[in-house]
C-alpha cells in the first residue's frame, strides 16, 4: 500500500530583534506563546501587499507590545517542520527574514493574544534562554551590529 505523500507549504514570515539600551545594558525583546513554553524572537508571516519590512514591525509590535524603528537586516533563516493546523497533516517549510530593531516606545504587557508573556532580557540572558539555535546566532549577530 503506497503511502499517501505529505503536502509541502512554503511560508515566508519576517520578525526582529528588538533591543533598547538602558544605563549601558543591551536587553531584547523575547516572546513565548504557550505557558512554560520555548522563549522566541517575534516573527509572523508577511501578508498579502506587505514587504517583509513591513511586516516585521508589525509583528513586533503586535507580539511583544512595543513600536520600534527598523534599522537593517540581521540575515535570512529557513528551517522545515510538520504541522496539523486544518486537521491536514502538512510539512511546512518556512522562510523568515530577521531584522535589528531599535525601540521606540510602548510596553511589552500590550502584547497580542497569541503571545503568553513577553520579556525584556539582557543580551547575553537572552541568547541561553532562546530555544533555537538559529535565533541564538541572530542574537549573537545582532549584538555585533550594535
């Protein structure tokens, strides 16, 4: 019985590595979005019309609350994972452009509904907590830029 091939859906999503300096300490922006959950970079995936740009400080500012200022690009990541988010088991292969971001103002409790718990987190902090590898070496990119 021959098996029945997996759908493959490419995704492309842009996010940010949100930092503010405060007394001399560099702390970013990290996300989780699940209870006891893996803390993440915010991304999400870019809309119809939208640049990647664009869209990366949108979902900043939609997953971790705050408003920043789009200063250059960190570097592009891809990476393949399987889902069953329509009842469909799919393998998903995901694209997202990351870039440094310099905040502007807002409060990371005005995070949106797909977000648990954002958190200000010193440079160095942030890049143990990180879940995946591909986003510690962003941070760690992102700390030689700034």
């Amino acid at each position: 019985m021959a098996k029945t091939p997996v759908p493959t859906i490419d995704q492309v999503s842009a996010g940010g590595v949100a930092f503010r300096i405060s007394e001399s300490i560099v702390e970013v922006a990290l996300i989780r979005t699940a209870a006891g959950g893996r803390w993440q970079l915010p991304k999400g995936i870019i809309d119809s019309g939208e640049t990647p740009e664009q869209a990366a400080i949108r979902e900043v500012r939609e997953e971790a609350g705050i408003y920043c200022e789009l200063l250059e690009p960190i570097d592009t990541i891809d990476y393949w994972f399987y889902g069953n988010y329509d009842g469909t088991r799919k393998r998903y292969h995901k694209k997202v452009h990351f870039y440094l971001m310099r905040f502007l103002e807002g409060n990371i409790a005005d995070h949106d509904h797909e977000v648990v718990e954002v958190r200000w987190v010193e440079l160095n902090s942030a890049e143990e907590m990180l879940a995946f590898k591909s986003e510690k070496e962003l941070v760690a990119k992102a700390r030689t830029m700034i």
